[in-house]
C-alpha cells in the first residue's frame, strides 16, 4: 500500500470471491445474485471512497471471481456461474459502483473450455495435496479453512445417495482440491497484479499476507452472500441467513421479478 501512497496513483486492492451461489436451495435464493450482493458491492464501493478522503487518488478493488476455479468440485455448472458473474458485473455498472471492477478465468484464459482452463492454471499454481496435509496438521489457520470448507462441501451436496460417512469422506477429499484451487487463483491473481493489496473473505490472523474483510453482519463469520440470504431487519439493519431460516423470519421481496431478500415481519 504504501508504494501506491508513495507514487500517488490509486491504491489498487484485489478480492477473490464472489463465485457462484451454493446449490442447496435451502441456503440461498436461486443461482444469481440478489440483495446479498448488492449490499456487499455497494460496502466495497464505499470502502473505496472512504480512503479517497485520506489518499486524493483514491481506491479500487478488483473482484476476483473465483467460480470457475473450482466450480466442478462444488458441483456448479459452468453456466450457471457465467450467469452469476455477468450479472454481477451488470449490478456493478447499474448501482454506478465506479470503484469496482472484475476479473475471472475468462480474463486470462479467453475461450478455451473450462476443464481446460482448471487444469492449467492447477498445474502452474496449485500446491500438492501432500503440503497441504502436513499444513493442515501443523497450521491452525489451515485446518480452521480445511474445516470450513469441508462443512460447506457436506451442507451443499444436494442429492447425495450415499451414506452420512461416505459424504463426509468424499467432502473432506475435495476440501483439499478447493484449497489447492483457490491458493491457486490467489498466485495467478498475484502475477497479474503483483502491487496489489490483498484482501479476504476469511478472517485473517493478525500479520497475515491478506487482510480480511467481513461484507456483512452474520452470525457466523464464515457466512458469505453467496451460501445465504439476506432479511432486513426490524431495526433497520440487513443480516445474512439460511434461506429457509430467514423464511420463517419474513417475507420474500422480489425485485425485477426474481426473489431479492427477506423483510421482517413486525411483532405485533
């Protein structure tokens, strides 16, 4: 940050994220984005103007969606992560969002097929399976990430015929692809834009080569906009649930035609 601050030019800050909604219907709205992302985008975008009141040149973020990186291990089609990420890109010019722009597979790899695409970039970037086992022996933070993502992994799989086991054996085996896959977008996002400040979805320990960034209020800090819904609360506040929980809670708002949120209900 500071060599930006030095040259006077923008401060340009890089967020991998934003890839795609969860599959489980009982966790979001539909696989396009809603409230929960607008919310999310307009916060970065006034993120970036709040540092332009203390650097003139001001800021941006490049949202670094990461869907396809591991769309296939999440059980996403690659269509519907198309339809996320250019509608996502839609938001940001019609909210006039300015300080934010995207970048994806497509932006370095053009039109080659997506198999094609995860292979490659796995096969340049992506850590083997055995470092990261050791780390998730070894490293708090790793096994804190290897954790999470196996209960997303084991939450998300919808129509899983197998036994309760055999599901969490299989997750805990694709946690590790997810993990080498996202550690590799963050190397490739890393050459492309090496002066980059980057920042995280996931809490960061204090140190950390990234800085994390928490989008919304939720219970649980690991809650993204894309594993959930958005209901607006009595109180004025905006908070991130379960689809279905947040039904109970409220009434589904619908905008342009598609479920956006939930509003709450006023207790008579």
């Amino acid at each position: 940050m500071a060599d930006f601050i030095a040259a006077g030019e923008p401060i340009v800050l890089t967020l991998p994220g934003f890839p795609c909604k969860s599959p489980n219907p009982a966790k979001v709205l539909g696989h396009l984005p809603d409230e929960g992302e607008r919310l999310s985008l307009t916060f970065l975008d006034g993120l970036c103007a709040e540092i332009g009141r203390l650097h003139a040149p001001g800021a941006r973020i490049l949202i670094c969606s990461d869907g396809h990186i591991f769309g296939d291990l999440i059980d996403v089609p690659d269509d519907h992560i198309d339809a996320y990420s250019d509608a996502l890109t839609a938001m940001i010019a019609r909210e006039g969002l300015t300080h934010l722009d995207t970048f994806d597979l497509r932006a370095v790899l053009g039109d080659l097929p997506y198999d094609e695409k995860r292979a490659r970039v796995h096969a340049r970037y992506a850590p083997s399976v055995e470092e990261l086992r050791e780390q998730v022996l070894t490293e708090e933070g790793t096994l804190r990430l290897y954790r999470g993502i196996t209960r997303f992994l084991t939450e998300d799989a919808v129509g899983f015929t197998g036994t309760r086991s055999a599901l969490q054996r299989e997750c805990r085996r694709r946690a590790y692809g997810v993990i080498q896959r996202s550690r590799a977008w963050g190397e490739l996002i890393a050459e492309h834009h090496p002066r980059a400040v980057r920042l995280s979805i996931h809490p960061q320990p204090a140190g950390a080569s990234k800085f994390g960034i928490r989008l919304l209020a939720a219970a649980d800090a690991w809650t993204t906009p894309w594993h959930s819904a958005v209901i607006h609360r009595t109180d004025g506040g905006w908070e991130l649930l379960r689809s279905e929980e947040a039904a109970r809670l409220g009434r589904l708002v619908l905008r342009d035609g598609r479920p956006s949120h939930y509003e709450s209900r006023q207790v008579s």
